[in-house]
C-alpha cells in the first residue's frame, strides 16, 4: 500500500533583532506577551530547500545534524485497523513537516512483526528504493525505532540517508528548545539514543588495533594509533552525558525551591497535561491571560509554564502548561525530561486535554495516559477536557459526548465552555482540612486577605469588634487564627 502526501512548502528567512528572556514570574498575570515574541522568534529562521544532505559529506557522528528536506515515510503494520496505521503514518507526516521536510510520498506495509534485519521486507525495501530514486527523495523516515543494524543495512540498500520516528522527534525537541534546562535535556536524550548507533552512521569510523595489535586478529600490518575514533567519540559522548546530568541536578533544585514554595503557602497545582497540539498552551492563555508561545505545530511547548489563577471566592492556585505527548515518546525523552514532567506528578489536579476534531482521539488518549503512568502520574484526579469544538461538525460533537459523558467541552479559540471548565477545575481542588469561624480585629487585615487566598470562605458579617469569617483553611493557617477562634453558641 502506498499513501502520498503532497503538499507545497514555502521557506521565508527574515531578519529580526528581537530575542526576548522573558522570566517565569510567579506573580506576571494576564500581561505577559512571551508567546508573540517566541513565535516571531521561531519564524525568522526556516530551513531552506536545496542544500545538500549528500550521506558521504557526514563524517563527524557526534555533531550529525537532521538537516530533512525531501523525504520519504515508511511503515510497519503490525496489530490494530487499516485506520490506525493511516493515522500513524500521517502522524509521522505532520511531524516531518515540523522538523522543516517536504513528505513525498508514503508506504506501509502489512506484517506480523518488523523484519529484525531491515525493518520492512526485502521486497519492500527493492520499491522503497525504486520510491525514492523516482520521487528525488534524500531521506527516509520509518515509522518505528530503528536498531542500529536495521539503520546501517536500509542506508546500504536505499543509497540515502535513514532515520527513524525517535530520531525525528529528538530533532524536532532540539528545534524548539529554547531554556537553558531544555536544551541540556534534549542534548542528553540525543547523547543517549546517539551512543549505541555510533558504529551504523558513517563508514569512517574504522575499527583499528593499538599497541600489540588488541589481541586476537592482530599482527603484522594491523597495529593502530591506539584509541580509534569510534572509541574517542564514544567516550567524549560519555564524559558530555555525565556534564548534562550533573547540569540538569543542579537546574532540578531550583525548580524544586520553587515548588516548594508554593506547598510552603499551601496552593493548590493544576496540570494541563495532554497529546501535542491538543491546544494546551491556548487553553492556559484563556484561563490566565498567560501569553505563551502558541503555534499549530507539533511540539511548540517544550519549558513548562506556571501561572496563578483565582477561584471565585478568591483562592489562589496554578495553571502549569507542560510538554505534549505523543504515540512512542522516545524513552529518552521521558527520561531527559523527567524534571520537567514532575510539574505534573506533582500537581493536585491533571486537565487532560483532547483534540476534539483529531480523527482517533482515543488513541492519543491511550497515549498520553501510557506516559503518565510512566512518570508516576496515573493516580492523581483527573478532568477530561475535549478541545476545538470549534472546528467539529454536530454529528462529531454529538459522537464525543456519548464516548466522554463526563469531560468538559470547549474551544480555546472562540472562549467557548472556559467558564465551565473553571467552574469544574475549582470544584475539584482540594479543599482546605480545617473549617472554623473567628473575629479577626480590623487592625489584623492581613489575616482576613490571607484566609481568602489559601482557604474557602463560607461567610462574612462585620461587627464592631471585626470582620468574623466562616472559613475552611489549612492546619497551618488555622492555629495563627486559634485566638480569634469563636466558641459554637457565639459564632
């Protein structure tokens, strides 16, 4: 089966001055326009069609650079529907097609298993071949992880470069790193995919004997300078994967100050967790007033971002905008990324966003809930969030009601269910453990403002002696306030 997928590309440089630092601030509400400029940021720097991807112009492995331009998917059917492998492989289009690619054309075919040496049939790699000679193609991009002898032995048959799902995610992670943390993280996760496939890209990296010739199979004529270059740049990839770790430690304590921050003041996390493009950063955008980077691409939220919002009665909590997920996140990343993640396991609440207009939401839900309970996250409460509405038919809409009865309906484009969906989201925080009535003086205002923000408030009345409150609030919070407490027949 073959499926082509065309599409007319258009490459724009431009030149721009703008490169914005834009700091997380806790307290930044509804005026942050970071997103504008990362977008604008993003946009000045395109991958330009025709440069030269030629396989015998690699010769440093370690600084291989995924530079895709006309390229050429192929998958494995293995289990599931005709549908799932389609979406699978326009999936893997549209991740393509974000890494700056031209997809060409399209092949799967239908097996038990991958075939351990080539990954696709030995037939099937003969039209593959015939596919990209035809189409001008430089690089094939398979629908899978790839062994190391799997992407030695297609590069050898097809004559051009070969790389898999993992590699082109990696990629695509690289492009759209932009805080210090992120870029350490996606480096040590292309380290780690990188080490074991050292010895299959690149015919230059020679095996050759040092000293007395390295035992066995030496002699007269084999003797070597010692360390080749595959065992330096596999050590120098080590010694770089120890560095990263020890970076992204020292970047975890701050991050973790930070939370620690805010379970000090008791505020209730949310996590807005969900597949890639689902619309989380535009859903944080209109509950906040965020301002984060929004773009209807595949992986545009690499740094999470936390925000404060406000329930009715006045509550303090925060919104964290996370990673995206996808089907077959490379282990790396989850790994890499682990840091990042924890805004998710350790939040009170997960917002589980969906893409209501994808064709097989289902499946995306399957996946994201794989990775959360990757990390730990599978236990914690959760609200199912069905967004785009906007851009469904009735019958659709109709069709998501019946297979979610319980998930919240909105659109973060048009402000649609917002509403609700804050209603839903305050319902669900934890509620405060300690319920009491004081009279707090008018002179300790103070007390009353911070009974508003970190508890619920049930009532108020103002008398001449002080503001007496009907509350719930933390252990913490209430034996500050045990001196003012009312006995019951007074309250």
């Amino acid at each position: 089966m073959r499926y082509a997928y065309r599409r007319a590309t258009i490459y724009v440089m431009t030149e721009t001055n703008m490169n914005p630092e834009f700091e997380d601030d806790f307290d930044d509400l509804f005026t942050n326009t970071t997103g504008d400029f990362e977008l604008a940021e993003r946009n000045a720097l395109r991958r330009v069609a025709g440069l030269s991807t030629e396989l015998t112009e690699i010769t440093e492995v370690e600084y291989r650079q995924l530079r895709l331009e006309r390229v050429v998917l192929v998958g494995v059917w293995t289990e599931g529907t005709l549908d799932e492998a389609e979406n699978s492989l326009k999936e893997l289009a549209a991740l393509a097609e974000t890494a700056g690619s031209e997809v060409l054309d399209g092949l799967i075919q239908r097996r038990s298993r991958p075939e351990p040496a080539t990954f696709i049939g030995k037939g099937k790699v003969s039209e593959l071949r015939d596919v990209v000679a035809e189409a001008g193609a430089d690089t094939v991009i398979a629908d899978g992880e790839l062994t190391p002898s799997q992407l030695r032995a297609l590069e050898q048959e097809i004559k051009v470069k070969v790389i898999d799902r993992t590699a082109l995610i990696l990629d695509i992670f690289a492009q759209h790193a932009k805080s210090r943390e992120g870029k350490a993280q996606v480096e040590l996760a292309q380290l780690q995919y990188l080490m074991p496939r050292l010895r299959g890209w690149g015919e230059t990296l020679s095996r050759q004997a040092g000293g007395r010739a390295g035992g066995q199979g030496g002699g007269v004529g084999l003797r070597g300078p010692g360390e080749t270059k595959l065992e330096t740049d596999r050590r120098r990839i080590r010694t770089r994967i120890a560095r990263l770790r020890r970076e992204i430690a020292e970047m975890r304590t701050a991050r973790d100050t930070k939370r620690t921050n805010r379970h000090r003041h008791l505020v209730p996390s949310v996590a807005i967790a969900g597949y890639t493009n689902a619309g989380k950063s535009s859903l944080l955008n209109r509950l906040t007033g965020a301002g984060v980077l929004v773009e209807d691409a595949l992986f545009a939220t690499l740094d999470p971002t936390t925000r404060r919002a406000l329930t009715s009665d006045g509550r303090h909590y925060t919104l964290s905008d996370t990673v995206g997920f996808v089907r077959h996140l490379p282990h790396q990343l989850v790994e890499a990324f682990r840091s990042t993640l924890e805004e998710v396991t350790e939040s009170d609440l997960v917002v589980h966003v969906i893409d209501g207009s994808h064709p097989d939401p289902a499946s995306q839900v399957r996946a994201v809930r794989e990775v959360l309970t990757e990390i730990g996250a599978d236990a914690l409460p959760e609200i199912l969030v069905i967004n785009k509405m906007d851009a469904i038919t009735p019958d659709r809409e109709i069709e998501l009601r019946a297979d979610y009865p319980d998930a919240v309906f909105v659109s973060a484009h048009t402000g649609a269910g917002i509403d609700k969906l804050r209603l839903v989201v305050e319902q669900a925080l934890p509620q405060p453990a300690v319920e009491m009535t004081v009279c707090v003086p008018y002179v300790r205002g103070d007390l009353v403002s911070r009974i508003r923000q970190r508890g619920e408030v049930l009532s108020t009345e103002h008398r001449g002696d002080g503001t007496v409150v009907h509350a719930r609030v933390d252990e913490a919070l209430a034996a500050e306030l045990r001196p003012f407490e009312l006995a019951a027949d007074t309250a």
